[in-house]
C-alpha cells in the first residue's frame, strides 16, 4: 500500500463473464479476463494494478462466477481469499453490483465504492486514478452517482453513449457534468451526429457512488434485489452463505445496471475521462495493438499473404506460419487445436456457436 491509498473507498472489480466473442483463446475454462492477450498481464490483473495504488487490498472485492473463484485467487493473490465472490449464475450487472455494494456495507459501513470491470484497457494510469479521485471527492459531498465518459474519438456504434447536460465545474481539468440521458448502441449516422455535437461520451460502464446513495436507488428501482441479495448476505461468512446465495440469486431479474437503476436515478454525474480507454469486447477491438501490413491486415504470428487485405490474424503462438491468400475482412485465431474462421460482419454470431459447445 502506498501513500495514496485511501482509507475509505471500496473497489469492485467485475469479473464474471465467459468471453465467448474471444474464442477459441478464451474458453469457458479460461474466459477472457484472465488470459494474456498484450504481455504478461491479464486484463484482470490490469484492472487491479490500476486501483491497486488507491484502494486497500483487503477493500478490493471481485465478483466473479462460482467456476472463476480460484483461477482469481491465483491471479491476484494479494486479495483475501473473502472478497472473491463467486456468482452461481450469470444476471447481469445489476445483480453483481448490488450483491457487492451489500457485502461492502455489511463489512464497512458507508464507503465510497468504485465499481470496475475486467475487460477495459485504460492508459495512462496516473491520470486515470486522478480523475477517479476527483469524483470520489464529490460522492463524500453529495448524492450523486457518477458514471465515467470518454470523449469519443470516432462515431462508434459499438458503444452506449451518454448526453451531458450541464457542466457542474472543473477540478484541476477534470470536467464534471449533470447527465442528461443514457443512448444505447446507436447506428452508424447516429454516432457521427454525436461525435460532431461534442455533447456526447462514451459509456465506459465504470461508476462511482456512496453506498448510502446506491442502495437508496436500488430500494426504489430494483426493490427485489435488495430484498433477496439481503437473505443471503446475512448468511455472508457462515457455512450456509453458499446455499443461501444460490437460492436467494435464482429468483433475480437478469438486468443490467443501467437499465434498472441508472437511466431512472435521480441525481447522475459524469466525469469526462482524458484518458484513452478501450472496451476488449471482442477480436476486432484488439487490432489497434497489432502490427499492420500496407494492406490492412492486422497481425501476429508469422504471417504470409498474396492479394490478402483488412484481415485480422492472431496465433497465440508467435512462430506459427499461416498464409493468407485472396481474402478480405476474415478474423482467423489459432490457439492450440482450435481454429476460428470468420467474416468481420458476422463476429457477433461467434458467441451463438460457442455457447451451443457449452
């Protein structure tokens, strides 16, 4: 723990998905979140380093899936073994952000809790942690839950956008604003006419917020979660908490965050990030960080092509030699005996086919 560290602020990592958009480098075995995909850091691992020089080690909870549990204590063995939380079934962010902030307040009180997930790239992250310590500051002063904006620099339509609305103030060139409303993944027209009103950020999914402020939404919005997750958190630390929390979690709507408590919350903030932030949602947000040829494909491995253009080709193993020859706009992943194939307009339906594996 260094000087930084914060004596009051609870982080919760999200990290619980199965990463089928990855395959086949990413199996349910070994999902996404935990693979190497840049150095010798998992995107799990990096979401913990940002953090880890702000927040306590024993305030650093991760929520993960029941058969994640020990592929996370072998990755950060700095945390207790306690604050991994083992999902028994996937529901979606509003359930894993109310299960945390509900162990949080049962083990803290009223911390300010920063809720991240397992799958961003953020550089740099001194700036990144300044502008997370700026909405902290904030969230100890008022009820405000705050959300994370990045500007966009190009109309994507892969992300949810967030209007703002009026700018509160600046601290030390930090912009904070009054959030006006939530977009969901626009069209292509309509993420230009976002990007050119500059009115518009990227929703990178990261919050920050009181308990207090959290749970009174959620008391109001999703009145079930609290009402159930409660059950189980009482049993938290006991021999029953297992079975509890699997039957206490079965009888929850499959909701996100947003759609249940944020886009209805009274009092929202953004912050705007000034740092470059990259949602790892599947192979083609990783071409950015490959090599590329004078014909657009995007590489690593050993890769040979002829009248090959705008591929994107990655061998988990470097010395593999693959040959491309005539196509254009494929993914090709090679990792161990599996192979994976596909046109870039159709990675969406990879997931379909991995899932019907499971």
């Amino acid at each position: 723990m260094n000087d930084r560290t914060e004596n009051n602020i609870v982080a919760i990592i999200m990290a619980g998905g199965v990463g089928t958009r990855f395959w086949p480098l990413s199996t349910f075995e070994k999902p996404k979140q935990f693979i190497q995909l840049f150095d010798d850091r998992s995107l799990l691992q990096k979401s913990y380093d940002r953090i880890a020089g702000i927040v306590a080690n024993d305030r650093v909870i991760v929520l993960t899936n029941t058969n994640y549990e020990n592929l996370v204590a072998q990755q950060l063995p700095e945390i207790p073994f306690q604050n991994i939380i083992g999902e028994p079934e996937r529901k979606d962010t509003a359930a894993a952000v109310c299960l945390g902030t509900l162990i949080a307040a049962k083990r803290f009180g009223n911390p300010t809790i920063i809720v991240l997930t397992a799958d961003h790239l953020i550089e740099p992250v001194d700036i990144f942690q300044q502008t997370l310590l700026s909405a902290v500051k904030e969230t100890t002063q008022n009820k405000a839950l705050y959300t994370f904006g990045i500007k966009p620099t190009y109309p994507a339509s892969g992300y949810g956008y967030l209007e703002l609305g009026e700018k509160i103030f600046q601290d030390n060139g930090i912009e904070h604003f009054q959030l006006k409303s939530f977009k969901e993944k626009p069209g292509t027209k309509t993420a230009r006419q976002y990007l050119e009103s500059g009115r518009y950020l990227w929703n990178s999914g990261m919050f920050v917020w009181s308990v207090d402020a959290i749970l009174t939404e959620m008391k109001l919005n999703i009145p079930s979660h609290i009402e159930h997750l409660n059950r189980a958190v009482e049993k938290f630390g006991t021999t029953k908490w297992p079975v509890s929390l699997q039957k206490e979690f079965s009888l929850l709507e499959k909701i996100s965050i947003d759609f249940a408590v944020m886009e209805k919350a009274r009092e929202v903030r953004c912050v705007a990030g000034d740092f470059t932030w990259k949602d790892i949602g599947g192979w083609l947000a990783i071409q950015d960080f490959l090599p590329c040829d004078d014909n657009g494909n995007y590489a690593k491995g050993c890769i040979h092509s002829l009248d090959a253009k705008d591929n994107l080709v990655f061998c988990d193993q470097c010395q593999e030699t693959l040959i491309m020859v005539g196509v254009k706009d494929l993914v090709v992943v090679r990792a161990g005996t599996k192979t994976l194939v596909a046109h870039k307009d159709h990675l969406e339906d990879v997931k379909h086919v991995v899932e019907s594996m499971l």
